[in-house]
C-alpha cells in the first residue's frame, strides 16, 4: 500500500507542486491541500511548501500560521504525526510555534539562489531515516529571509539533544547560528528545512538526486507504524 | 480621534542587516552622526474614541501573537491623541 502526504498550498506559496511531485516520485501519493479548510484528507503526513505565504507580510510566515490547516496541522503534529516545511514552511513551523527559533534576513541581505552542500546531522528523525550519519547532500537553496536565529539557551538544546538534523558546509549562506540549515522538534516528527529537497529530485533539473530521501525517509517510517 | 501605536524592534541581539545597511549608507550620503541604526515595525490602529483599557488588554494580546514575535522581537504599546 501506497500513503497519503498532504502538500498546503497557502496563497503565494509557490512549491507546492514541486513538492507534490517528490512525493510521487518517492512512492507516495501526494494529496493537495488547502489553507482555509481545516481538513486533512486522511493524510498520513504533511508538507508545508516554500513560497510567500500571504506574500511574507508582516513576517515570513506570521500570517500563514493562522490558516484554519494549520489548526489541524499543529494538534496532529503535537501526538506525532509528520510535518516537513521548507523554506518559507520551516518559517510557518517556527511561527506556530511547532520548532523554536525564527528565520530573519540574511546577513547579506541578498536573496539567494545556489546549489547548496549540507551536512546530514541526525538521521533519526521521520524525514531523515534514509540518510548516513554526516552524509553530504547538494541541494538548492533560495531565500532572503533563511538565517536561523534563537537564543542561546535554545541553541544549547538544539546542539545538546541533537536536533540540528543538517548544516551548511563549505559556505555560509545567510550568517544561521552554528550554521544550522534544519532542526527537528524533541519528538522528530517536526522538520524544519531552509534549502529545497524537492529540487534535487531528478538529474534533469536538479543538481542531485539527494532530495528524494527525505520523501523516501518518512513512507520508509509510515510503513514501520 | 486616539491611536493605538505598537512599535515592534528586534531584540539587542539578533542581527539586524537592514539596520546595518542604513549605518553603512548614511556616511556615503555625507551625515555621519549615526554610531549604528536599528530597523524596527510601527503599527498604528484606529479605535473609536479613546481606547478603553479592555481594548489596550485585546491590543497586548494581539502584539505578542500576530504583530511581534516574541522570539526574535520585543514590542511597546502607546496612545497618540
């Protein structure tokens, strides 16, 4: 049997087919859902895309974080249900609140788009199964807003319980502290990535294939349930 | 008719680059009094009337949910008559 991941799409986002198509790619089947309905259409996992939501006013994220989904999406992922956002989706998952910490501008204030080394760091969240322990991937990254900030105690947890799940390698991209480029709640079921798997797919359009484990990863951990 | 100001600032210790790139602009524009600059969100909501304090506890509430995030920024309530 084959399972269900919901892919939101809120207004501006941008990603979400790309994503819808990971998913596919990967074994699973990739069901759309929608930001003004509560409704989560017996999926077993979700996406949160990258993009604008609500064209990144006020904060990226902020508003986003108020859509009737993202009521469900927050009660199921606090009793273990999936959720990976990327990029403009790992801003909705800190300003709900499911991941500590806040993307801001990045340090250079450029928008940037590139091929992106990271460093795999835990493999044992929901989404990152699939992966070596310190695997390098190459994957893109495109933001403005992807530099990952929080306190210092935060950061001490994240690093002490090993939830910085991949680092940027070679080059800081944004001026994130200690580099993190993903984080996962205490529990792994909640990730958080700034680059894009689901652009590293396929080696027509992408710069590697290293993306698709992540979408592998969490039908690998469905079927374990 | 009274205001509600909300100023919404960074806190002291995130990074702010924008800030940095207003400092960085000024002295190429030939004013050089700044020692650094900090960028932050003014809000400025209408109410009918003077704001009652029922109101006020609403505007908190909202600051630190929707108009601030209380991980990165910090924010303050005024009135303007």
């Amino acid at each position: 049997m084959s399972f269900r991941i919901g892919v939101v799409t809120f207004p501006g986002s941008l990603d979400d087919r790309d994503a819808a198509r990971a998913i596919e790619l990967a074994g699973g089947i990739a069901v759309p859902l929608f930001h003004a309905s509560d409704d989560l259409k017996e999926v077993q996992a979700v996406v949160l895309p990258g993009g604008f939501s609500y064209g990144d006013y006020l904060r990226c994220g902020a508003i986003a974080r108020f859509a009737p989904i993202m009521n469900s999406i927050v009660t199921a992922a606090n009793h273990g249900f999936p959720v990976l956002g990327i990029c403009n989706g790992f801003q909705v998952l800190c300003e709900s609140h499911l991941l500590p910490g806040a993307l801001t501008r990045n340090s250079n204030l450029h928008f940037l788009c590139r091929d992106q080394k990271l460093k795999i760091e835990n493999t044992n969240t929901m989404w990152t199964t699939g992966f070596k322990q310190g695997q390098e991937i190459l994957i893109p990254l495109k933001n403005g807003e992807g530099s990952f900030q929080c306190d210092d105690e935060t950061l001490n947890m994240l690093e002490n319980e090993g939830r910085v799940i991949a680092r940027y390698v070679d080059f800081d991209p944004n001026g994130s502290r200690n580099l993190i480029a993903g984080i996962s709640n205490e529990r792994g079921n909640v990730v958080g990535l700034m680059p894009h798997p689901e652009h590293a797919i396929e080696s027509l359009t992408g710069p590697s294939t290293d993306g698709l484990t992540f979408f592998t990863s969490v039908l690998h951990q469905l079927v374990g349930r | 008719m009274a205001k509600i100001i909300v100023e919404v600032m960074l806190k002291p210790e995130i990074l702010d680059p924008q800030g940095q790139a207003v400092a960085s602009a000024l002295p190429r524009l030939g004013f050089t009094f700044a020692k650094s600059v900090r960028q932050g969100k003014r809000f400025e909501i209408e109410v009918d009337g003077d704001p009652t304090p029922a109101q006020l506890a609403e505007v908190e509430k909202a600051s630190e949910t929707l108009l601030s995030n209380p991980v990165i920024e910090t924010y303050i309530v005024k009135i303007e008559k």
